[in-house]
C-alpha cells in the first residue's frame, strides 16, 4: 500500500513539474514574441515594453495561440498578415528595406564624390 502511495506521489509531482516546465517554456515563449512586435498604438515600443490596451489584448492572443499548441512563426505570421509589415519592430529585408537601409549610404557617397570633384575642380582652377 505504501509503495503504491509513494508510486501516485511520485508520478503526480513528476506531472506538476512538467506542467511548471511547460507553463514556463510557454510564457518565456510568449514574451520573446511580444518583444519582436510593435505596439499599434505607440510606434516606438514593443508589446513587451508597452502597456497600452491594445498591446495587452495582443499579448493576450499571444499567449492563447501558444495555448492552442500554434509556433512562434505561425503567431508572427498571423500578426503580419492581419497588421502588415510594420506591426513586426525588426521587418523582414525585402526590396523596399533594402532601399531604405542603402539610401543613406548613396547618398552619403554621393556627396561625398560631390565634395571631392568640387575641391579638384577649384584646386584646378587656383594653378
């Protein structure tokens, strides 16, 4: 009787701590994906970072689609296609970030063969 006892206590403590493991797992889950997107409401904060009623309504179908057993990459997905692009805080590199991440540096050299070609063709001048 006791062995039977000592077997059930046993088995249901390996139960709770793999229920805290998955608990656990799941909420560690839940605010790494809340860090990768942007409050609607407030462009310069995460949901992480923001207490906003929308991002607490976001967070909340965060943690009830890892309930339902969907990734981290169906969840982003989700989010991107019923916000778009700009709901993600770091956006995929596709043509148009492409462009933006580029034009600074386009530019920055374009002006700086502007500057270069300017003193060549004064100093030309000057002798």
């Amino acid at each position: 009787m006791k062995r039977r006892t000592v077997l059930a206590a046993g088995i249901f403590a390996c139960m709770t701590a793999r229920a805290e493991d998955t608990g656990r797992q799941r909420r560690n889950l839940a605010i790494a994906i809340s860090k990768e997107l942007r409050d609607p409401a407030s462009a310069n904060y995460t949901l992480f970072e923001s207490e906003s009623s929308i991002a607490g309504e976001l967070k909340a179908e965060i943690y009830k689609q890892l309930a339902e057993g969907k990734t981290r990459e169906e969840i982003l997905a989700f989010f991107t296609a019923r916000y778009g692009e700009q709901i993600r805080y770091d956006p995929a590199l596709t043509g148009g970030t492409a462009l933006l991440w580029a034009a600074p540096w386009v530019l920055f050299a374009a002006a700086g063969a502007a500057a270069f070609w300017r003193f060549k063709r004064r100093r030309q001048t000057n002798e």
